[in-house]
C-alpha cells in the first residue's frame, strides 16, 4: 500500500490554548485567561528573604517569576481562587500560591512584598 497525500493538522500549543480559552488575552505567543476586575491588592514586586526567588504581579493580571539558578523566567497570568491566587504559565503549568497574613507561599517559599 503506497500512500500519496496525508491530509492532517497539526495544532501549536499556542492554537490548542486559543481553542481552549477561546477570547483569551495572547502573551509571547501562548493565549492565557485574564480575570475581569482588579487584582485585589496583590499587584507588585513579590520576594522571598534572600531574593533567590522573584514574583511580578501586574495590575493586568500578568505576572513574571524569577529563581536562582535558572536561565528563563516564567511568565503568564494569575488568577484568584478559593486558596489563594493560581499563576498559568505559557505552557499550561499551573503553580498554586497561598495567600497568608505575612505575605505569600509559593512551592514552599515565603514571598514577601517588596
């Protein structure tokens, strides 16, 4: 059997989002959801007591993280849910952060507001 023509199509990661969260905001390539509204206070520059880890969160509900030792920062969209804020990168990794009376947990960090 000889096959002559394949008819098929290939999604990006960035269409599967698209398809996915269909209206969604597009950052870098990649289309994440954005909350309507304020981010209730926790826009601004986030850090942990040595500053080995960074956290930006804008008032547009981007962020931008930063750790020690590693090349590439993150970056996506946070939202508010039940436990606290969850961060959506561009490759659909979802980190939850709890929210504290001291400041933020985030992967066993204590962030602090800078």
């Amino acid at each position: 059997m000889r096959i002559d023509h394949v008819d098929a199509t290939i999604f990006s990661t960035a269409s599967l989002l698209a398809l996915a969260f269909g209206g969604a905001d597009k950052i870098d390539g990649g289309f994440l959801p954005r909350p309507a509204g304020p981010p209730e206070g926790f826009a601004g520059f986030w850090r942990n007591a040595d500053g080995t880890v960074r956290l930006c969160l804008a008032e547009d509900w981007s962020y931008e993280g930063k750790v020690a030792g590693r090349r590439r920062s993150a970056r996506g969209t946070y939202s508010r849910d039940d436990a606290g804020l969850v961060l959506s990168d561009e490759t659909g990794l979802r980190t939850r952060i709890a929210v504290g009376q001291d400041g933020l947990e985030m992967a066993g960090h204590q962030l602090f507001k800078a």
